[in-house]
C-alpha cells in the first residue's frame, strides 16, 4: 500500500512539474523579491527628501511653490501604504504608480531650480546628498527594470496553455506591472545633476516670408 502511494506521489509530482508548477513557484517568488526592491528603494527616496528641501530651502527660498509641491508630493506617495499585496490590486496599484510619478516630476522641477543657485554647493552635507539621490535615482531604474522581467515571465506562465490550468488551480493570478511609458522611462532615470548648468534652448529662427 505504501508502495502504492509513493508511486501516485511521485506520478502526481511529475504531472504537476510537467505542468509548470515549479516554474509557477519559482517566477511567483522572483516577482515577490523583485517587487520588495522597488519598495525599498521607492521608500529610500522618500526618506531623503526632507532632507534634501530641508538643504536647499535656505537658499532658493524664492521657489517656495517648487518646494511646497515636493512636500506635497511626498506626503501624498507615503500616504499609499505599499505592501507585497499590492501588486494584485490594480485600482490600489495604479493610484501608487501616479503617486511616485508625481513625486519624481517634482524632485525632477526642483533639480531644475537648483541647478540655478551654485551657492548651493559650498552648503555642509550637499554633495552628500547630491550623491545619495543620485545613487538612489539609479537603484530604482535597476529595481524597476528587474521587476519589470519578472512579472513578464511570471505572467506569460500564468496564461500560457498548460501552466494556466496549473495557474488557476492554485490561485496564481497576473500581477500588475508598470505602464508602457514607465517602462520607456526606466532606461532614462530623472537626472539629479547639480553641477551642470541648464542650458538655454536656442530661440527659433522668424520664417522667411514667402
């Protein structure tokens, strides 16, 4: 009888493999690791922007609509509390997707006024921070792009024939991913470059009358 039983195991475990379980299980724990990454380094770069409006508001206190609009946009990404879970939630996710693509518009404007005041440099812990936002900036791109792959594969095994049957017998279910325009966007991560001045588009040229 025991005899009997490893031998419906053993069959069963080879029809559940054949099936795409382990590739299931595998892919589905990638995405988890790979979507914790995103966290980490999304909530990074809440953390230093206090830090970073905190540097620079003594010195470009002329742009206080720049600065309030950073704040605003950090507190509205840290208001969404992002969890493992909400990858399967597509209103919840879609709402913390528009949220960090708002505090990256504003990080992205005020890196734009900075690059107006190079008093800021010689500021204590500047080219610290510089350096953190800038690192930060790029683990995020990484991060993303990783996520990015993981929930491809995982999604393509989830709807591909045999593998959704295996899919739908153990409750996996597409995760959500980032949009088209984010997934353009990762391979051109916000500049965060404070020692390059911004240059002046060139005025266009009057058309010559006809």
């Amino acid at each position: 009888m025991s005899f009997l039983r490893a031998v419906v195991l053993l069959l069963l475990a080879s029809l559940l493999s054949a099936c795409g379980y382990n590739t299931l299980q595998q892919q589905d724990e990638q995405v988890t690791s790979a979507w914790s990454e995103v966290l980490n380094q999304y909530q990074r770069r809440a953390d230093l922007v206090p830090n970073l409006v905190n540097t620079v508001k003594g010195a470009v206190a002329a742009e206080k609509d720049i600065l309030d609009s950073v704040i605003e946009a950090r507190a509205k990404a840290t208001s969404i509390q992002a969890t493992p879970e909400l990858i399967n939630d597509p209103q919840a996710f879609r709402q913390w997707q528009a949220a960090q693509g708002e505090l990256s518009s504003a990080l992205s404007r005020l890196m734009v006024v900075v690059e107006r005041y190079p008093d800021l440099k010689s500021i204590s812990g500047f080219s610290d921070l510089r350096a953190q936002l800038e690192g930060t900036e790029n683990r995020i791109a990484v991060a993303r792009k990783r996520y990015i792959d993981a929930v491809q594969a995982y999604n393509i095994t989830v709807r591909s024939f045999p593998s959704n049957l295996t899919a739908k017998m153990f409750g996996h279910t597409p995760k959500q991913n980032f949009t088209v325009q984010d997934e353009a966007a990762i391979s051109k991560p916000p500049a965060v470059d404070f020692n390059t001045p911004a240059q002046s588009q060139p005025e266009p040229k009057p058309e010559s009358p006809g």
